[in-house]
C-alpha cells in the first residue's frame, strides 16, 4: 500500500515542469525578470519537494551530496573563470565586450551575461540543497503523529 | 479621464489591502506562540511582501522574494524547527522597559524620517536621478538587452554580483562545516543528547 500516494504522484508530474521553469527563468533573464539566483532557487526547490515526498535517503541517490560540493565550486570558478577569460583576451575582469568586438548589438554582452547568470545558478542550486540537506538529515525522519 | 481616475483607486485598494494583509500576518506571528504556525506565517508574510513589490513595478526583486523567502527559507525554517520545539517559551509581558523604549524610539525615528522621503514615482528622487538614470540611459546602447535589471547585476555591476556568489558560497561551506561533513556518519542521522 502506497502511503501518500495523491502528493508522490503529484510531485512526480510536477518534478519536471519545475526544473523545466527553473531554465526558462535561468536563460531569459536577460529578456524578462529572474536569472541565475532565482533559477537556482527553483532549480532546488524540484528536489526539496522530492525530498518531502519520498524521504531524504532517495533524493541524495538522485543527487548525491558529493555532486554538489563539485557544483558549488563549479559555479563560482565558472563566474570568475568568465572574469578572467575577458582578461586573458586583453579586456578588463568582466569585459564582456571583448566577447565578441565586431558585433554591432553587443553579443558579447549577451554571452558574457549568459555565462556568468550560469555559474550563479549553478553555486545558487548546489548550495541551498547543499544547506537543505545538512538540517534535514540532522534527523530521522519524523512520525506522522508529530505533526 | 474617469478611467485612469479608476485604475488609480484601484490600485490604491491593492496596495491598502496588501499592507493591511501584511500588518495582520506580523501581528499574528507576533502571539503565536506555536512555531510551526509563525514558520507558515512567515512564508505568507513573504508571498505578500512578493506581491506588494509587484505592485511597485519591482518585478525581479519580487520574483526573488516569492522563491527564496516564501520558498526556501519557509523550508530552512522548518528543517530548522524540526530540531528545536514545537513551541515558543511563554514570556510574561511588561518586563522589559527598555526593550520597549528603544522600539518605540526606533519606530518614531523611522516614521519622522518617512516625513522626508521623495514621493513614489519622483523623477527627483535620488534613486531615480544619478546613477539610476545613467544606467536607465545607457543599458539601451552599452549592454543591449532589454532586462535593464540583469544588465546592472551582471554586467555594470558583475564584480559584485561575484561577492554575492561568493557568499553563498561561502554559507554553503559554513553550513557543511558546522553540520558536518566528513564525519563517520556523513551529516545522517546525529543522535545529540536529548535535554528534556
């Protein structure tokens, strides 16, 4: 007998629209309100209702906790790797310009912001799950009658 | 004429009701003493502030407000809370004088500097004038893209943008250290001393 099983299934049909908005929020913020901060929010918000719904032990099976330590370092060398990829190519730390210097509409612009909203999202996501599952497995997992 | 008249009460009505909302919420956190009740109303209080920064065109500060505070703090509260008791220590009222004359003397100094604030909306003000308007001007021709926000965040004002990577990072590693990881139990499962 599935205990719960009108939330499990209806995390299941949520789970992957929510990181599908999670991207859509990460690539248009250049266009529209978000970027990388909230899309990493969202991005691990998916995974902290896996976690409500079918217990801690399977959503670090999903996403293990070793993954994101890599993802947090990962996102924030991404960011200041961006930085001084702009200084290599002779522009200033965060140059994006230098990009792409023949273009007429700033592409540059563009990547750059791409690029850098990306490390955010990346170091954002890892890291509010990252927090998440630290206070959450400090327990085991409660009785229904302590609600 | 009387349709933009109308719009604007209308408007005036959000914003009085959104506040009063908020007043009511902050109220009720403050007499609850149940603390998964004040978590829960904290996140409502979060949803409504999100909405309220809708209504003053802030678009992208309430999308952060409506993720990380009515979403994943709600959570890092409950997780929190989880660890602690389900209910607040009643505490006797009127025992704390001075408690109580440095918030009404900090709450009359807020409301008297209120008395000098530019009005919403005034193209003087100092937030709309200087920098403001350079980046308003310049995003156009400099940056090209049309999310003026996310042109300052990341790219006039990327180095700073970097610090704040940085301190979620940074909050991310205290959390793993302080709760650790690394340990034999590899942060599952810790049975601290129960102190009844």
């Amino acid at each position: 007998m599935m205990e719960h099983a009108i939330l499990k299934i209806t995390t299941k049909i949520l789970f992957a629209p929510i990181i599908l908005f999670a991207l859509y929020v990460q690539f248009h913020g250049d266009y529209g309100p978000g970027g990388g901060f909230q899309a990493g929010v969202i991005f691990a918000v998916a995974f902290i209702l896996h976690a409500f719904c079918f217990g801690l032990e399977e959503t670090k099976k999903a996403m293990p906790q070793k993954a994101l330590i890599i993802a947090m370092v990962i996102g924030f060398l991404f960011y200041a790797g961006t930085g001084v990829a702009t200084m290599l190519l002779g522009a200033n730390f965060l140059g994006y310009d230098v990009i792409d210097p023949d273009s007429t509409h700033h592409a540059g612009q563009h990547y750059g912001i791409l690029l850098v909203e990306w490390g955010v999202g990346v170091t954002v996501a890892s890291t509010m799950l990252t927090i998440f599952y630290h206070f959450t497995g400090r327990e085991p997992d409660i009785d229904q009658e302590d609600w | 004429m009387t349709e933009g008249h109308s719009t604007l009460s209308a408007m005036v009505f959000v914003d009085l009701s959104l506040l009063t909302m908020l007043f009511l919420v902050a109220i009720a956190m403050l007499r609850s003493r149940h603390l998964f009740a004040v978590v829960m109303l904290s996140g409502i209080y979060s949803l409504l502030s999100a909405a309220f920064f809708v209504s003053l065109d802030a678009v992208d500060v309430a999308f952060t407000e409506a993720a990380v505070g009515a979403g994943i703090s709600t959570v890092l509260m409950l997780a929190g809370m989880l660890l602690t008791s389900r209910r607040e220590k009643p505490v006797m009222p009127g025992r704390a004088p001075i408690a109580m004359a440095v918030v009404f003397i900090t709450g009359a100094a807020l409301i008297y500097a209120t008395i000098d604030m530019p009005a919403f909306g005034d193209a003087n003000a100092p937030a709309n004038a200087y920098v403001g308007k350079q980046y308003v001007e310049r995003t156009p021709n400099e940056i090209a893209v049309p999310n003026i926000v996310t042109a300052v965040l990341a790219s006039y004002r990327g180095f700073d943008t970097l610090g704040e990577v940085l301190v979620v990072f940074t909050a991310g590693l205290a959390v793993i250290l302080l709760l650790g990881f690394g340990s034999a139990r590899g942060g599952r499962e810790v049975s601290d001393q129960e102190d009844e």
